[in-house]
C-alpha cells in the first residue's frame, strides 16, 4: 500500500536520531581544518530533512520564494540593489561612527608621544573612515577584513616581524615601519585558505593565510578573474572583523539574515506595485461590434492604427463604424499599508526604534524614551564591540608592527563622546524650562512649606554641591543690593552735625 504525500514526508524518531549522530560522526571523524573547508552539500541535505521537522504539510520557504541557503553573492546583489537593505548594513555603523573616538594614553594635560603619533596618523591615513568601511563591510557577509601595507619590505604573504600569536607586539625592540595603505573587503572578495590546526596555539581554530581579491569584478568588470588579481596575505597584515558573532569567533550573523524574508518581500511589493500601475493605470478599451449587425467584418489593421496613434501620439479619437469603444475600469490598488507593514517588522527585527529607521529627517519626532534606549543601544555596542573587537586590535597591530609608539602606562584608554549630551537646541529650552519653574516656585509663595534648598535639590534635580553655590551666591547678591539701597536713602549733602550752612545774600535787581 503507497504511503500518502504527507505520511512520506515525515520522519521516525529512528531517522532523526540517525541524523543526529551521523552530524556528530562527520564532526568528530573530520580534522579541524577540513571541517571548516568543506563544501555545503552536506549541510544543505540535514537542512532539507530538518526542515520537515517544522511543518510537513507544505514547504512555505519554496512557496513564498524564500532561498534556504543565502550565497554570499545573494547578500551583495541585496545590499547593492535595495536601498532598505543598505539601511539594515549600514544604520548600526553609521550611528556608532558619527562621532569620532579619542584614545587617551595619560590624563595629564601634555601630550604623550603615544597620543600624538595616534592624532598624527587619524589626520593623515583618514583612519576612522577605514574603520567605519570594514564595520559595514563585514554586516554584509559572516565577516570582513582590513588589510594593513607596511613596508616591512616583505611580501604579503609572509609574517610581519615582531607581531605575536595574539596579534600584540612580540619581542622588546621593533623596527619603525610606515602604514603604506588599507583596504577593506567584504567576504565575498575573500577566502580563508588555510586555519591554525595547533591546539596549543593561542590561534587554534583562527585563519592563518587569506586569498584576497583585488581587483573589484562583477557588473563594472569582467566576470573572469586573472590570477594577478589576487593573492595570498598572511594573517598578520589583516585585520578580521566580525559582527553579531554567536557561536564562532570567526564568523558573525550576517545583518539582512535576519529580515531576508522581509526585505525579499519588499522587493515583490515594490517591484509588483510599480508594474501593476504600469499595466494598470491607463485605461483599457473594449472594442463591441453591434450585435444587431450580421456579417460584419472587422478590420483590425485600421483598429490597431488608431489604437497606436491614440495611445503614442496625439489622437485624441477613435473613428469607428458598426462597432462602439468603451473603457475598461482601471484597477490600482494603493501598496502603502503592506510596505509599511514590512518595513515596521524590519524595525523590530534589528531592535531600532522605528521613527530612528526611517530617516533622520523623522528621527527628531522620536521620543525621549526610544531616543534614550537607541543611545543605549549604541554606547553598548561601542564600548562591547567596537572598541575591544576593532579599534584595539588596530591598534595593537599597528604597535606590533612599529608604526605606532607604544603607550607610555602600556595601557591605553579608548574615549567615545557621549550620546546623551544635550544640542544647543536642547540646552536652550532646559534653560527656558528651568526659569519658568523658578518663577512659578517664587511667585506661589511656598518658601515655607518647601524651603529653597529643598525645591532645588529634590524637585529641580540640582546636585547639593551646586544648590550650596547658588544660595551662597543668591544671599551675597541680596546683601549687596540691600547695601545699595540703603546709601541711596542717605542725602550727599555734606553739612556736619552743630553746623549751619552759610547763605549769602541775594543782590537786588
């Protein structure tokens, strides 16, 4: 007896257990090195049967157009193709970078050989803008690099001198070398060719030499590669950036993963919407013989003619004989609600407060509360990613390397702006507020009930320290005016005490 459509895509609790442990015999009976080389063939076959698990009835991915496996090449098409997809890549990086960090080797006033080497080379090798790059780069893919020239006089697949297994300086003396040139690249111009398979080395599992491609190919270039094109780099001349990392200190979450769906959906909207107006938008005609006629013969050469002519040209007519013309009712459905609908599930995805998404036109309109959580939101990633996954490394490669002095406390801090510092704007309606609150505290009359130091500390929100000053000062301005006040009433005449003022007599006219 046939099985049904639905009984045979079902799996046995025998099957599954034979999936789990055939993954874990390809795990544990592979070298860690050509685990991480192997192909996707086997993995999109436990997909495929894994993905029965969720519903068996129907496969919604493939009805909906959904890939299973996304190519890297799938994530670059998106991001340059798709405005929102650039958006989703590109908004955490651009928010993060919009001010500059400071590194600061000593908090003393004078500059430290250290920070000035560091000032010099952020103003000539426009560092900042590399780092921002590598950072968007590397959300489009698992990962992405930034590799460092130096002219160490060696090839790019050789070791640079006097770098450790940890990416630090090794050894006590290091030749001063230059930075020559960096360049990020995405993972779709990279190959990991080669891993640290030494499970003593602090490396073990990390890459170990880089094929890198660098001439930019695709729609701009030909679709062949000459060898010259690209080449080997050894780890210690990249730098390797990976974003929302899960499990793999290698590979990270790519950002549209996430809301691939969304955004392929948005494209079918987008796309269909457009064609639908097209197609839709100008009225069809409907072109009726009378019925009352026999034997009539139509000619549809003329009809397409003036058809042509009344739709290309500016006919504004149609000449017609037994027959009459009626136009089709136009039928455009407005898209708006179901693109918003896709891009508000796009906001809640990647944790952004939806007015902040959608343009910093709009970002303004937000409100204190959502503002407060997306500056809480970035500071985090800046002081949990940025700077102990990016920028220190950097730094530290570039130490390595001699390009830049080593820290004066060999220890060096990394200074971000603060989100939370109020505009001018800002700063000048608190001010406008806080006078209007003290007015009304003083025309109300309740100084007894609620003493002025009390009012400023516990309503005003003033720091004690600040509230001492400001009575202090509020109590000598007093005593002053109440000095002034008081010279005033006394009259400058100058006549002592006992003493008469002499009066001579006036002449007669």
């Amino acid at each position: 007896m046939a099985k049904s459509k639905t009984e045979s895509n079902k799996l046995t609790s025998n099957e599954v257990t034979t999936i789990v442990q055939s993954t874990f015999a390809e795990c544990f009976s592979e070298t860690f090195s050509e685990r991480f080389m192997a192909g996707n063939v086997t993995s999109l076959t436990r997909v495929e049967a894994l993905r029965k698990l969720l519903d068996d009835r129907r496969d919604i991915d493939a009805e909906c157009g959904y890939p299973t496996v996304i190519s890297i090449e799938q994530y670059e098409v998106m991001y340059n193709r798709e405005g929102i997809a650039q958006r989703v890549v590109g908004l955490l990086p651009q928010e993060c970078w919009s001010d500059d960090p400071t590194l600061v080797d000593d908090d003393d006033a004078e500059e430290t050989p250290f920070e000035e080497a560091w000032r010099l080379l952020t103003a000539n090798s426009n560092i900042y803008h590399y780092l921002h790059r590598v950072d968007e780069l590397s959300g489009i893919g698992r990962f992405g690099v930034l590799l460092l020239g130096v002219n160490d006089g060696k090839s790019l697949n050789e070791p640079v001198d006097g770098v450790g297994p940890d990416g630090k300086k090794a050894g006590e003396s290091v030749k001063e070398r230059e930075l020559l040139f960096m360049r990020p690249f995405s993972e779709k111009y990279i190959t990991i060719t080669a891993y640290e398979v030494d499970e003593q080395s602090p490396r073990f599992g990390l890459p170990v030499m880089y094929e890198l491609q660098f001439q930019d190919v695709g729609s701009y270039g030909s679709t062949a590669v000459p060898s010259s094109t690209k080449g080997s780099v050894h780890w210690t001349r990249i730098i390797h950036v990976a974003d929302n990392r899960k499990s793999s200190e290698m590979f990270g979450q790519p950002r549209m993963e996430p809301v691939w769906n969304r955004l392929y959906d948005l494209r079918k909207l987008y796309g269909g919407s457009a064609e639908m107006f097209w197609n839709g938008a100008f009225p069809g005609l409907s072109f009726e013989v009378n019925p009352e006629l026999e034997d009539v013969e139509v000619d549809t050469d003329a009809i397409k003619e003036q058809v042509k002519a009344y739709m290309n040209g500016l006919q504004r007519y149609l000449q017609t004989q037994g027959m009459t013309v009626k136009s089709l009712a136009v039928q455009v459905a407005d898209p708006d609600k179901h693109i918003m609908e896709q891009l508000k599930a796009i906001a809640i995805l990647i944790s952004c407060p939806w007015r902040i998404f959608v343009g910093t036109e709009s970002a303004h309109l937000a409100s204190d509360q959502d503002q407060k959580a997306w500056n809480k939101r970035l500071t985090r990633r800046r002081t949990k990613y940025l700077s102990p996954l990016l920028i220190r490394p950097f730094v530290d490669r570039l130490i390595a390397m001699g390009v830049m002095p080593e820290p004066a406390d060999e220890e060096y801090r990394v200074d971000w702006p603060d989100l939370d510092v109020p505009t001018e704007k800002e700063r000048m309606e608190m001010v406008e507020r806080m006078v209007k609150a003290l007015a009304m505290y003083i025309q109300a009359g309740v100084e007894t009930l609620l003493p002025p130091r009390e009012f400023l500390i516990h309503v005003m929100d003033f720091e004690a320290e600040l509230v001492e000053e400001v009575l202090k000062a509020a109590e000598e301005l007093i005593a002053k005016t109440e000095a002034e006040e008081d010279d005033d009433q006394l009259e400058p005449s100058g006549v002592q005490p006992g003493q008469e003022e002499d009066i001579e007599p006036q002449e007669e006219a």
